[in-house]
C-alpha cells in the first residue's frame, strides 16, 4: 500500500513520469561470498524475507502507475535481483554489462538474452560495466561511475553507442562501489547525492553542475539511503533514511519509503532491484 502521506496535497511544481522497469525476483537470494563491504557469509540471508520486501517494492512501483517486466531468475545467480547491474537502455538502445567478478558474470548474458527476445537492439561491452549501478541517466547527460566496479574506458564505449554525453565521476569510499549508492536523479536536471562518496575533483563537477543538488549526510548514505527510485515527483527509498526523506519532502517530493534490510545484506536498495527501460 502507498503510505498515507501521498495523499497530501503539497505546493509543487512536480510532476510523476509514468516509467517501464525491469525487476527479477529474488528466488534464490543468499550471501554465499563477499564482493563487496556490505556482504558477510556467516551473517546469513534469507530468501523469503528477499522476496517479501521485493514483492511490496513492485506493488509500489505499480501503485504509483509505472509497468514492471519481470526476467526469470537463475539458480545459483544470488544477485541477479539486482537488475540494474544487468545492462543500460537509453532510447530504446541495450548497452550490457560486463561484471568486474567471476561470481555474477552469468548475469550479463541472461539479460543481455532478455532483451534480445524483446527485440531491443543490444551492444555487447568490450570494457567492464556494471550497468546502471554505475550509469546514471538524466535528460542530458548520463553521470557515469569508476573507481572500483566500471573501467572508465566503457564510459566512452557508452558514449558512443548510445549517442548521450557521459560524465565520469571518480568514487573513493567501498562502501559506495557503484554510482547508485551514492547519487540518484530526482528529475529536472538534480540529483541527490553524499559528497563523501567522491574524489575532490569529482566533487567540483558535481558542484558546478548541479548547485541545487540535495546532499545527503553519511547516516542516511550508510543504510543506503541514495539508492533511490525518482519518477519526478514520488521517491521510493529505503526507510531508515530518515533524514534524506524530511530533505526530499521539504523539496517538495512525495517520500515513498520501502524495507529492503533483507537485501542490503548483499549491498542492494531499490535501486539496485530497478533496471529503468527507456524507450
């Protein structure tokens, strides 16, 4: 159900987008290895609770109007639910990914595979790329991540084939391996984002080109607060991202907030679990 503060009539200039997202059921999720600081095999993870809290962000997804695409999990891919990783879809174009490590590097072909048999048009990478986790797109530029998971070299590779400019952001924290932990676009042309993800001079371009970015501070960046979902107006983010929520509110955003405890044990928010098609 959307919580009830939606409900609310506010003074904003917003307006929700209808979008397509691509999800993938977290069937056979569990923490067998460790790849990122998030994960810890000895703490253990459930794939019922996955699954639970994965079915509430879908139905919220579909509450606020946008279609969901669900590909067909794969035993022994514990982290193929994180769709975004799988590829990047600007204008109707499928750029793939390539997985920085052997254990989720089967996840490239089942969703370059996915689209295939949708009819996209898809580009095999020659470079490492995880996807949207680190290609954010806005209506201008795509901001693209490096640093741990995504060669800088596939920024270009992107670039070229899909004809958007790309924007590369240096990340310098583990705890933020990818771009969609610690920035999301909110829609005309901002962005949220944590500054201590970045390096100084990453930090600068962020500054110059969005100076009315919303920052976050590191607790709510810590329960990965900015791996966020924003269709212009509503903003599906995790809920212990207290503070991140009174700041979107009081830009005159519309909080949705979603458990997702369960799969950040893998590193993984809402962001993670939503490959935005766009066509």
């Amino acid at each position: 159900m959307i919580p009830a503060n939606l409900a609310v009539t506010t003074q904003s200039h917003r307006v929700a987008t209808t979008r397509h997202y691509l999800m993938c059921r977290p069937e056979f999720f569990a923490v067998t290895y460790a790849i990122n600081p998030w994960m810890d095999p000895a703490a253990g993870a459930s794939a019922a609770t996955a699954v639970h809290q994965w079915e509430a962000l879908k139905r919220a997804y579909e509450e606020l109007g946008h279609k969901v695409s669900v590909i067909d999990p794969i035993d022994g891919l514990p982290d193929m639910v994180f769709a975004a990783n799988g590829a990047l879809v600007v204008d109707g174009k499928v750029y793939g990914a390539r997985f920085a490590h052997s254990e989720r590097a089967a996840e490239a072909p089942a969703y370059l595979n996915w689209f295939t048999g949708q009819g996209y048009p898809v580009k095999e990478p020659a470079f490492t790329n995880e996807g949207e986790g680190d290609f954010l797109t806005l209506d201008e530029m795509i901001l693209a991540g490096t640093g741990f998971r995504t060669d800088v070299a596939a920024h270009m590779e992107a670039q070229e084939f899909l004809g958007r400019p790309v924007i590369t952001l240096r990340l310098v924290d583990p705890r933020f391996y990818h771009l969609d932990t610690a920035l999301f676009p909110l829609g005309d042309g901002n962005i949220a984002y944590y500054p201590g993800a970045f390096s100084e001079g990453s930090l600068n371009v962020l500054r110059r080109l969005f100076p009315d970015a919303i920052l976050a501070g590191e607790a709510d960046a810590t329960v990965l607060g900015l791996n966020a979902v924003s269709d212009g107006l509503n903003v599906v983010v995790n809920a212990e991202a207290t503070g991140l929520q009174d700041s979107l509110t009081r830009a005159g955003y519309q909080v949705v907030p979603v458990d997702l405890s369960e799969l950040r044990k893998a590193g993984g928010g809402p962001k993670c679990c939503t490959l935005e098609i766009r066509s």
